[in-house]
C-alpha cells in the first residue's frame, strides 16, 4: 500500500518510492528506490537495471526538509 511520506520519516536503502500526484512535473507511475541514505537528504533512483542507471545517471537528492513542503513523496509498505 502507498502512504505518504513525511519529513520526519528517516528512509532506509531499498525502500520504494513513487512522487504524489501534487509533483506535475513527474510520472506518477515510476517507481524510485532509495539508494543512499544520509543524516539531512536521501538519493533515490529509478527501479531498473543498476548498470544503466549508473551510465545514464538518473539519481535524484531528496533533502527530508522539503518533504511534504516542496515535494511529495509516497512509501510501498506491505501492512
């Protein structure tokens, strides 16, 4: 199930994301996951093969001040 994320929420590599329907500028349909994690922002990155990604570089930085504010931001959880 999708659930928002919120800034005080602390990511953890492997999670899945997917930006909200707020972001226009976005697909809604692509899925992220979190690759790096550190204290004041997260890297997230398509779900595809890891190869392409590091050649085409399509790592993106979510700083968790700007969740919910700027940006958002939806979690896979199973529960």
């Amino acid at each position: 199930m999708w659930k928002p994320l919120a800034h005080t929420y602390k990511a953890n590599v492997g999670d899945k994301v997917r930006f909200a329907d707020t972001n226009s500028f976005v697909n809604k349909e692509t899925t992220y996951e979190v690759v790096k994690i550190e204290r004041h922002y997260f890297e997230i990155c398509p779900s595809l093969n890891e190869q392409l990604l590091i050649k085409n570089n399509l790592k993106k930085v979510i700083r968790y001040f700007d969740l919910g504010y700027n940006i958002g931001l939806e979690i896979w959880t199973s529960h």
